[in-house]
C-alpha cells in the first residue's frame, strides 16, 4: 500500500513539473532557443516539439495515476475485508 502510494505522489510530482514546464514553454516565443535534457546532456529542440511531447507524457502521467488510484482502492477493499474476517475469527466487535 506504501509502495502504492509513493508512486502516487512521485508520479503527480512529475505531472506538476510539466504543468510548470508546459506554463512557461507557451509564454515563450516560438523562435526562441529551447534546450531539453536527455540523460546528462542538454539538446536544442524546436518550442512546439517539446511542448508535444509534455503534453503526450503527461497523457500517460495521468493514465498512471488513475490506475494506481484503482489499484489503491481495491488494496483498501481487501485490507478492509481482511480486517474484518479477522475481527470476526477473534471475537472482537468493529463498532466498539
């Protein structure tokens, strides 16, 4: 659940950062010089090239997170359905 929830928050961070990304790309003109990291090198790329692929990545960045959403609330089903069964094997009443 843990490892869910990690990747999560690290998968939104990486969607805030392209949001950011994406923000300051379009106010800049078109002509102007924009260098994308690959690795430990910087490339020159064209404004509307790198402003696609953002927005392509953070496509896939938000399909991930919803099917971690997914995989978190049917973790939580199964933790809750476990606890249960193990509340009734040892007696003990959940609503006390």
């Amino acid at each position: 659940m843990q490892q869910l929830l990690a990747q999560r928050q690290r998968i939104e961070m990486e969607i805030a950062e392209s949001d950011k990304a994406l923000e300051v790309l379009k106010e800049v003109a078109d002509e102007s010089k924009v260098y994308k990291s690959v690795g430990a090198v910087l490339v020159e790329k064209k404004r509307d090239q790198v402003i696609k692929e953002l927005e392509e990545r953070k496509e896939f960045l938000d399909m991930r997170v919803k099917v971690l959403q997914k995989q978190e609330d049917k973790t939580k089903e199964k933790l809750t359905g476990l606890q249960e069964t193990l509340q009734k094997e040892l007696g003990i009443n959940p609503s006390a």
